[in-house]
C-alpha cells in the first residue's frame, strides 16, 4: 500500500495528533519503543524505510491513549488491523520497536 502526498500528510498530522494528546514525550515513546527520538520524529513525519513503522506507532499510542481514557483521533488510512494486511510483516509490529 503506497500511500499519495495528501494521504501522507494526512496520516502524518493524525499520528501527531494522538502523540499530542498522549501527554508523551519524544525520549519516552522512543524508550518505550526503543529507538532515538529522531526516529520517532521521522516516523510521525512519515519518513520511514520501513512501512510497518507507522502501524507500531499508531498500535502504541492507542494503548497509551485508551489507558490514560483518551479516546484516539481516528486514521483515514491505517485502519483496521495491521494483521489484514498481507504486505506488513507482523513479526515485526508484533515485537513493538521501532
């Protein structure tokens, strides 16, 4: 799934928004999905090699989102399950790190 620039910017600003809302900091979210805080702003910025990460991110902040009662704002484009998904290697959303 390749995703056009408007879809991109979209996606980009929606995972934003749910990190905004997380109350989260860069150096938290990138311990807890161990990777550099510079890779977590390349990944909120869509600008990634890998296209599973994106769905970690947004797997992530929906947890912490929906454990704080937050409901999270809705994605136009990573919707559903990542599982149904057949381009997307599981194993490596499954192990949550970015």
């Amino acid at each position: 799934m390749s995703l056009n620039p408007v879809e991109r910017q979209t996606t980009s600003q929606e995972l934003q928004t749910n990190f905004r809302r997380s109350g989260l900091t860069d150096a938290q979210v990138a311990t807890a999905l161990q990777t550099t805080p510079e890779h977590l702003q390349a990944v909120l910025a869509l600008k990634v090699r890998r296209i599973e990460d994106p769905w970690i991110l947004r797997n992530y902040l929906a947890q912490q989102l929906t454990q704080q009662g937050i409901t999270p704002v809705p994605y136009h484009y990573l919707v559903g399950d990542a599982a149904d998904y057949w381009f997307l290697n599981q194993a490596r959303i499954n192990r949550e790190r970015l």
